[in-house]
C-alpha cells in the first residue's frame, strides 16, 4: 500500500463547516463503493479551522487518473462533488478546477 496526503479548504463559515461534517457523518454508499473500487482501502479526513488534511492508503491498482476516470462517469459521484463543493474552496494557489491537493512530504521520522 502506499499513502496520499492532501488538503484543501472549506468556505470560512460556521454553519457550512458544521453541515459538510454531518454529510460526512453519513456518506452516500455509492460514494464509499466508488472509493474502495478505486483502490482506497483507507480514508480519513481532519480539519483545523477551515482546512482539511486527507490521508489515504491505496492499493497496487489506485492512480488518480483512474480515479479521475471512473468518478467522471459516475453521476452519483458527481452528484456528491457538486453538493460538497457548496463546502468547499479551492485553495489560493490551485488551478482552475482543482480541488484536493497533494501534499509533499518533508520529514519522515521512524524509531
């Protein structure tokens, strides 16, 4: 398995923030089967304020172009992404269209 780290922000709003972490209390099924046949078999997200920080393990068969792929043709799945992204802003340096970021590891620590 290998690790993805990303982030991204929410919109700066008390009451979106608290909405976008009860739809994640309860997340659509379809949206957890499209995560797991994509190749994540682990997912957590945290927040401070109003950003977020993912981290996945993925499988062997996991590549973002895959699951860029199948998200596309998934209408559930877009439906979520448009739903969330009421929540949602894009960091002040992401491109048109980009949402989650990855992140750059810069230490690495290991008694």
């Amino acid at each position: 398995m290998s690790r993805h780290c990303l982030t991204l922000d929410l919109k700066d709003d008390d009451s979106l923030i608290a909405l976008y972490e009860a739809y994640h209390e309860n997340v659509w099924p379809e949206i957890l089967d499209s995560l797991r046949d994509s190749g994540i078999m682990e997912m957590e997200i945290y927040r401070i304020e109003n950003r977020l920080f993912m981290i996945m393990e993925v499988n062997e068969d996991f590549s973002f172009e895959k699951k860029s792929e199948m998200d596309a043709n998934n209408p559930r799945v877009q439906e979520w992404e448009m739903l969330m992204w009421n929540y949602q802003k894009a960091l002040p340096f992401a491109k048109p269209g980009e949402k989650w970021l990855p992140m750059h590891k810069i230490f690495d620590f290991i008694a």
